[in-house]
C-alpha cells in the first residue's frame, strides 16, 4: 500500500512567522523530501505579497528574496485550492 503524501496549507500569518524566524529546517525537510505537498490559492499568495510590502515588513522581505520564495512555492506545490 502506498503511503499518502500530507498536504499542507500555510497562512499568511504562518508564513510571515516561519520566515521572519528563519527557522526553515522542518518544513525545508518535510517538502523537498516530499512528505507533504503544499497547497496554496491565489489569493493567499495576493495576500502575502500584499503583507510583505507593508513597511514594517521591508527589512524582512526584500523583493529578490520575496521572488525566490515564489518560485520555490510554485515548483513545490502541486495544487491550488
């Protein structure tokens, strides 16, 4: 029997805590080893990328660094919700 792959949906609220504490090891481990796939919508990426301009965020998020995780995003995940 073939084991089922986790699917993980991460917030904005999530995701802007996981990256401002840099601790990226677990889910690093748990999506480029493939135990879960990563599920996201279009409009929790707007929402992100609408979060990460905001002033207070800017030293955090830099727009190249900000690319980057899109596209990792995007190549991780299979489906959108």
């Amino acid at each position: 029997m073939a084991k089922k792959t986790a699917k993980v949906i991460l917030d904005t609220n999530l995701w802007i805590s996981f990256l401002i504490s840099k601790n990226y090891t677990q889910l690093d481990n748990i999506l480029f080893v493939q135990k879960a796939t990563l599920i996201f919508s279009q409009e929790l990426l707007e929402e992100f990328l609408d979060v990460v301009k905001r002033p207070k965020f800017r030293r955090f998020f830099p727009i190249e660094n900000t690319e980057e995780l899109l596209e990792i995003i995007q190549d991780y995940s299979a489906s959108r919700c």
